[in-house]
C-alpha cells in the first residue's frame, strides 16, 4: 500500500510507503496523506471477523495499509499489548440503549478518550519504524484537550521520540491538563499556548513549514492528520459493524466531531466495504461542519467554548481529506481551495461537490441546552451518565433516527469522569473518577506557559528537545 498527498505533487513516483508517512504525518506539499486506493473487505471477509476479539479485528483490518514497515508478527505482539491494559475485557463494548441504539463505548483506554484507541498503537509503532531505522524524532502536536495526554501516554519514556503538546492555555478542562502535566518523564512537554486551539494549530503548521527547523528536530505529528490514526479508529467501526449485523445488515453511526478525524475514519470504513446506512456528523454550537452540509457554507466563524471543549474547533483539518475525493482526487484544486480558506475563510464548493458530501454524511448542530438535556434524559431512562461529546451525538442520533431504520450505534467517545462539573450540572450526579484519574488530581504539574508567537514555540524546543544540537 503506498499513500499520496491531498495536493499538488501526484505523479505515481510520489507515492511513498507507509514507514515514510507514519512519521512525516503532514506531506511536504502541506497536504494530508491519503492510501492510493482502498484494501477492499468483501462480504466473506467480514463474515469472518464475526466473533473474532477486538485485537484480532484491529490485525486483520490495519495489516493492508502498512506494507512492509512492520512484520506481522511484531505488529499483532503490538496490538495485543496495546489493547491489554484497557480496562474492559471487549475494548470497545456496545452498550443496548433502546431497541437498535446502541453507545459505542470508546474511553477504556489509558486517558479515558477514544483518542488511546489509535494512540496506544502508534506510540509503540513508531518506536519500532525509527528503532530498525536509527532515527529519532520530535514529535509536535495541537491538542483541544484529549489528544494531547493520550499522544504523551503514548510517546512517554520512549527513548526514539521527544514530545511537545502545544494547548490553549485555560481552554481545556482540569483533568485534561493535569493528564499531561502531570506526566514526569523527561522525554515529555506541555506547553500552554495563550490563544485558542486553532492558533495551536496553527503554530504546529507553521513550524512544519519551516523547514530548517524542521530538518533539525525531525519533527513529526501524531495529531489526527496522521494517517496511522485514522487507521487505527477504523477498526471500532468494522468491530461494531459485524457485531450488530454487517456484510448483511448495514448500521448508522453518528460521532461527536471536531477535527473530522473519527467521523472519516467511519468514511473509510465504508470505503473499504462496511455496510453503513449512514453517518451521522454531531458538532456543539461550533457548527462549521453542520453548516457545510446542510447550507453549502463552509465559513469560519470564532471558536466559541462549550461543555464539550474537544470539539470547539472551527477548522477540521481532516476535512481535506473528504475534499480531496469530492474533488475527484484533483490535488491542484485542493490547493487552490485550500489557499482561498486561508486567504478569505471561505472554502469554495461546487454544487455537484456538495450534493455529492450530502450524500455521504447528515450533519447536525447541538447547542449547549440539547447537549445537557441529552445527559439528563438518558440518566433518567437508564441511570447512564455520559459525558458530553456523546451527548452531542446522542442528540444528532436521535434527530435523525426518523429518516433511517436498523441499528443506530452513538459513538461515545470519553468517560463522564473527564468532565465532572458538565455532567453534573445537567444530572445532579458527579460522575465517580475511576482510579487512574483519582491518582492524577494528586500529582504535582509541570508545564512552560508561552505566548502565541512562533518564535517564542520553537525557541522553546530548540532549548529542550535531544535533537537538533538543543543542549
Ligand atoms: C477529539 C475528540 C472528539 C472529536 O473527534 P475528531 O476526530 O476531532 O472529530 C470528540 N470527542 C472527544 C471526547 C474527543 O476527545
């Protein structure tokens, strides 16, 4: 399997293996990789996961995408060490709500988010790529809350990798921040940028463009742009779907979204021959994406702070991704698209490009009162507490639960305990932290406040990173 860019340079001989772009993450281009073509799973294939453990589904789904960066032997010993520590026995366990709905649970993993599924995988992936290649690199990231702790949980000790996790300062909640400042290891750093998370990201691009800066530290990303990510998450989608029916029935799903990244790797799923009815894309009252979908408006708007902080994001970066297949795989239109967003705000889309993503997702907004009578309702028929982000799709899910007949599955994608306070104002019940967490609210934080200049960020590395002559 070999991945191509989402811009410009496209040619055949630019297509590069999986090794490459697992640790370059963004294409020099500033485009996001994309495998060239689908490993395709038919019918009998997915009848044969039926029944099958969760790190079994994960081998036999990711092993076509990585070539011959990893030997399957080492890569099935690290799925099942990845997956051991989780702490429910199924990894992703489907939780019966009502008769065909269903909670996908996604937060058993280290940092209670979803973002360990693929994590716990590519930190350990990773170290073995740059380990047979005698390299180390540095890795950067943006995080909007959960991304960060689960890439540190990840990278953390590991000789290979040096970590910086760029957040907005304030913006993020309390067991967020103390899941990554709370992290001793000397490989690991949090930064708290004074700006919002769009700026983080923005400062992580910049420093990616760079490019002398980053030659010197190797730098390498393992936030959603990451295709090793997106690969990842697709096997909860495949696990779910041959649980509750598929290759003969297909199901809905409907994910709480931000960057894009989760509700793609469903996209993807379908693409590699999932039977899905449809997919159901939830944002908070930062609503870009809702807006594309439903009104051809793809307008950045400010980033307004909810009660579910991870998805308040105005630019999906993963969105490219899509754009890139709506735009029939034509690199030079990305780029120009691309360039306009960034120059104006506004993402150009043909009407034919449109009709086609309506096709292919339903999109709804949830404001913050929907989102906390979703918590409160399903507290009172089931005694559940969920957590924000999943109310958020739980809300989607039931609005569009009209339209669309067989299982409905609601992507539950963190623990109510990561948001406490959000939980119980709309249920009267403070979540009970499991004992990972109770652990964390005890330790002292380490962390470097920095302004929202680049500057100021790479400054900062050059003095802490291993690479690139820092100390
Ligand atoms: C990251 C995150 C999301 C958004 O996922 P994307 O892949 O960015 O769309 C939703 N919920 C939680 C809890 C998250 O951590």
């Amino acid at each position: 399997m070999r991945y191509i860019s989402t811009r410009d340079g496209r040619s055949p001989a630019e297509a590069r293996p999986f090794d490459d772009i697992l640790l370059a993450g963004l294409a020099p281009d500033g485009g996001l990789y994309v495998p060239e073509k689908w490993p395709l799973f038919d019918a009998n294939d997915l009848r044969a996961l039926k029944g099958k453990s969760y790190a079994e589904v994960a081998f036999a789904v990711t092993s076509p995408f990585l070539g011959d960066a990893v030997s399957p032997s080492s890569w099935r010993a690290i799925i099942d060490r990845a997956y051991r520590g989780f702490d429910d026995a199924a990894v992703a366990p489907l939780r019966r709500l009502e008769p065909d709905l269903y909670l996908l649970e996604l937060f058993h993993g280290p940092t209670l988010a979803f973002k360990d599924y693929a994590l716990q995988l590519i930190g350990p992936l990773f170290d073995a790529v740059l380990k047979r290649k005698n390299r180390r690199v540095t890795v950067i990231g943006a995080t909007s809350g959960d991304t960060g702790s689960a890439a540190i949980e990840a990278c953390r000790d590991r000789d290979s990798i040096d970590i910086f996790m760029l957040y907005p300062l304030g913006r993020i909640s309390e067991v967020q921040r103390r899941q990554m400042t709370t992290v001793q290891s000397p490989n690991v750093h949090a930064v708290a940028v004074d700006g919002n998370f769009d700026d983080c990201q923005d400062l992580v691009k910049a420093m990616f463009a760079d490019e002398k800066f980053r030659a010197a530290f190797q730098l390498s990303a393992v936030n959603s742009i990451n295709w090793a990510r997106i690969m990842a998450q697709i096997v909860y989608y495949v696990s779910a779907g041959v649980t509750l029916g598929a290759p003969e029935n297909p199901v809905a799903f409907a994910v709480p979204t931000g960057n894009f990244g989760n509700v793609y790797a469903a996209h993807a799923a379908r693409c590699m021959g999932l039977p899905v009815s449809r997919l159901i894309v939830a944002t908070n009252r930062n609503d870009i994406l809702a807006r594309f979908f439903n009104q051809g408006d793809m307008s950045l708007g400010p980033v307004e702070p909810t009660i579910s902080p991870s998805m308040d994001i105005q630019v999906s970066s993963n969105f490219e991704r899509l754009y890139f297949e709506l735009a029939g795989r034509d690199g030079k239109a990305v780029t120009s698209a691309f360039s306009e967003f960034r120059k104006t705000g506004k993402l150009p889309i043909a009407k034919p490009q449109w009709d086609k993503a309506r096709g292919l997702f339903a999109a709804y907004r949830v404001d913050e009162d929907q989102t906390r009578a979703a918590m409160k309702a399903v507290y009172q028929e089931s005694g559940r507490l969920i957590d924000p982000h999943s109310a958020v799709a739980l809300a989607a899910a039931k609005r569009a639960r009209g339209d669309i007949s067989g299982p409905m599955v609601v992507v539950s994608t963190a623990h109510p305990a990561k948001f406490p306070d959000a939980v119980e104002s709309a249920t009267g019940i403070r979540p009970e932290a499991p004992p990972r967490l109770a652990k964390i609210m005890k330790l002292p934080e380490r962390l470097e406040k920095l302004p929202n200049r680049l500057g100021a960020v790479e400054d900062f590395i050059k003095s802490r990173a291993r690479l690139g002559g820092g100390r």
